[in-house]
C-alpha cells in the first residue's frame, strides 16, 4: 500500500465522518492522546513529569459549516483555559481550514483574534500548522496580518516545497517550525524526492537560525537531528533560540534522549474524534505504522 493510497484515504468525507462514530480505532490511540480535553491534559502532564513541553491539537480540518468552525473557535479558548487550569507546559496548534477559512477569511480572522487575545492574557502562544498547497500563500498572508498586533503566533515552513527557502525572507524573526510536509503536492511546486526535501529543510532551518528567528526542527529524522546537532554547536547558536519537536507516539526513546540532553523539547499532541485524516497521514508517510494499525483492527 503507498504513500498516495493512503493521503487519497486522507481526503475521503464519508470514511471521516464514520470515523468520528467509531472512537480511536484501527490503533489511532498509539499516536492521539485521547479524545476529550481530561485526557489530553492527563497525558500531557504524564510528558511535562518527564522533561517534555507539548504544543496541542484538536484534531480537525477543512471544515464547511459555520457552527462548526464557531465551536472550533471556542474548543481552542477551552483548551487555553485547561493549561491554565492544570499547570501544565503546553502551546496550542491551530489550522485555520478547521476555524473556517473555506467559509470566509473574516470568520477564520475574528476567531484568531479571540484565540490569541486571551493566548496573550495567559502568557501563551499559537502556532498555525501549515495544510495544504491551496491554502499555503493565504496562511501566510494572515500570519503577517495577525504579526502586526500579536508577537504570540507563528507557523509552520514546508521544505518539500520548491519556494520553501525563499519564502522565509518575510518571516525574519517570526517563530517558525520547518517541518518536511505532509500533503500530496504537485511536481511543479513541491520535490518529490526525500533527497531534495531533506537537503531543503536543513538549508531552511540554517537560514532562519542565522537569521536570529526561533526555530522548531519538527522531524523524527535522526540524519537530519544530528545535522542540526552539529550546525548549532559550530556555530554558537544559543540552544534557546531552537527547539526540536515530534509527534505522540512517535520515537519516544529519542524524544527523550534529546531531552535529557539539555534541548528543549516539544510533544505535538493531537486529540479529539476528528483523528481520521491526521492518522492517515501519519501511515501515508511510514508503512511500518500499518503493523500496529493492523493490531489496533483485530483488537476491537
Ligand atoms: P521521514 O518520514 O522522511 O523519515 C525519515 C527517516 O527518519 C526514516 O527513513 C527513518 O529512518 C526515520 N524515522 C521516521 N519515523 C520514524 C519512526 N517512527 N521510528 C523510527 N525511525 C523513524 N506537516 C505539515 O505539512 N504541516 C504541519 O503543520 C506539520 N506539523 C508537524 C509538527 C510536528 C511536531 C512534526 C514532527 C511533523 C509535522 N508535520 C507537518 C509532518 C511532517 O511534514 C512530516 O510529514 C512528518 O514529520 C514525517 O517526516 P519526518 O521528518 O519525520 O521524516
């Protein structure tokens, strides 16, 4: 099964509704921390105990219904509110598709502007996770939108895609996490070998940490860890201003191997009953996880 098989899986709206009914199966509970915020706090004070941060995410994305986007709006203003509440050391990713961006830019802008006033109120910060293609050059455009009143918010940089280096020159000192990318793109704006987007994220994350801006290196990636490794121990750059980041479930041996290092060190934490697309992603990129998926099927 590919890579393509599954992101085409991804995209399908009847498999994702059926999906929410059917609580976390096919092993989705391996890599989602549950799906109501006492449980996502639960874990995330389990990793906090261990040296790790967190960042979370309400699972969910493109959605096209107005209610829909509203309450994903105050789902994030509860999940601020639950930091505060428990302590607990977590940012909050956001996608703007799931706080109504397909419904209207004005929609998705006004919930924004609540998330990061009362982010800001509580001393913490949001980051956009970067979707897809058609949505990349408007994400942008909003975070720079959303910089001129909020220094709480940042997003993420593909390096699969072609402008990726380039595109980083208005993002001077903006906090940025350069992931790989994880949507089927087309030849003509994204490399489609591992090759050139491994040589690009490197070239990325070098620029912006020249550049002074904070960067999260979001890989499980250890050829591209220890590259980094290296580049910020040659060149003095203060271990403060990066940060290395996965996601639950995955590598937890490394994940707390460059903790007890002495580098920060950030859990994305996804939860909710939207898990479908987000986990069918997570097989598209590694066929390995199909094992535990597989015993995840014949253990229900
Ligand atoms: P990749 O999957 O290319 O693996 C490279 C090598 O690493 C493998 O060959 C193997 O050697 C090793 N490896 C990888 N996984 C392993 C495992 N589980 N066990 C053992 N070895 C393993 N994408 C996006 O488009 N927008 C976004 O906003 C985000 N956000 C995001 C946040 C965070 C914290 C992370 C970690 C990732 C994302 N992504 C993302 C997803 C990202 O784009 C990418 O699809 C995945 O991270 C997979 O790529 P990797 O960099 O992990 O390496």
């Amino acid at each position: 099964m590919s890579r393509h098989f599954f992101l085409f899986l991804s995209k399908n709206k009847a498999l994702n509704k059926s999906a929410k009914k059917w609580g976390l199966r096919l092993g989705a509970a391996k890599v989602v921390a549950g799906v109501t915020i006492d449980e996502v706090m639960q874990s995330i004070q389990q990793l906090n105990e261990q040296g790790l941060k967190a960042t979370i995410d309400h699972l969910g994305e493109f959605v096209t219904e107005r209610e829909e986007a509203e309450n994903a709006g105050s789902a994030c203003l509860d999940i601020l509110e639950a930091i505060k509440r428990n302590n607990i050391d977590s940012h909050v990713s956001v996608k703007l598709t799931k706080l109504g961006l397909d419904i209207s830019r004005e929609l998705c802008m006004e919930n924004m502007r609540s998330i990061l006033d009362v982010a800001k109120t509580n001393g913490n910060f949001i980051n956009i996770d970067m979707e897809d293609y058609a949505h990349y050059h408007e994400t942008l455009d909003i975070l720079l939108e959303l910089r001129q009143k909020y220094d709480n918010v940042g997003t993420v940089m593909q390096s699969y895609l072609r402008s990726g280096l380039d595109d980083l020159d208005p993002l001077q000192g903006i906090p940025l996490r350069i992931v790989k990318g994880a949507y089927q793109e087309d030849a003509a704006v994204a490399y489609q070998d591992k090759e050139d987007i491994d040589a690009n994220f490197l070239c990325m994350v070098e620029k912006h940490l020249r550049n002074g801006g904070h960067t999260a290196i979001a890989t499980h990636d250890h050829t591209i860890i220890e590259a980094v490794q290296t580049f910020t121990r040659e060149n003095n750059i203060p271990t403060e201003q990066f940060e290395f980041q996965m996601l639950y479930g995955f590598r937890q041996e490394l994940q707390h191997q460059l903790a007890d290092e002495g580098y920060t060190f950030r859990t994305y934490v996804p939860f909710g009953q939207d898990w479908y697309g987000y986990f069918m992603r997570r097989l598209a990129e590694r066929p390995q996880n199909i094992v535990f998926a597989v015993r995840g099927m014949i253990s229900k």
